[in-house]
C-alpha cells in the first residue's frame, strides 16, 4: 500500500492540481483547528474541502458532458466518387 498511495495522490494531484491544493489547504485547515480547539478555523478548512471537492465534481461532470456532444470531424469522406489519379509515368515527356 505504501508504494501505491504516493502514486495515487501524484495522479490525482496532476489531474486537478487548484481542487487538489484547495483540498489539502483546507484539510490541514480542519485539522489544525480542531486539534488546537478553533472553531473558526476548522469550519474555515471544512468550507475550503467542500468547495474544492465541489468543483473537482463539477469539473468532472462537465467533462463527462462534453465528451458526449463532441462528434468526430472527419477529414476526407467515407467514399470517394472521384476516380484514382493517373499513374505517373518515370518516362519524359516533350514539352507542349
């Protein structure tokens, strides 16, 4: 598990790096006040996780939203009418 944390957190923190700033900030917030008996604080690091938590959901929705709107663009169409280009010949040809 020691090897697997570290690596979870990396990802995590690569993904949404300000929520999970915003999370850590305000967790180490929460703890800090209730272990030294702030009230303040701790509600202050409490709403500061709630939010973040609430905007890395949000984000997350928003992704999964619009990764289903988006269609593919293609480029060429799935058949061409045209007919193939000529061969090129290697041979020269006199000038017109």
């Amino acid at each position: 598990m020691n090897a697997i944390f570290p690596t979870f957190l990396k990802r995590l923190y690569r993904k949404e790096p300000i929520s999970s700033f915003l999370i850590v900030v305000g967790a180490v917030d929460a703890v800090l006040g209730g272990v030294n008996e702030i009230g303040t604080l701790m509600i202050l690091g409490l709403l500061t996780s709630g939010v973040a938590i609430g905007y890395r959901w949000w984000c997350i929705q928003q992704a999964e939203a619009g990764s289903d709107r988006k269609s593919k663009q293609l480029y060429l169409p799935p058949s061409s009418n045209r007919s193939p280009l000529p061969n090129l010949d290697s041979r020269r040809r006199p000038p017109l």
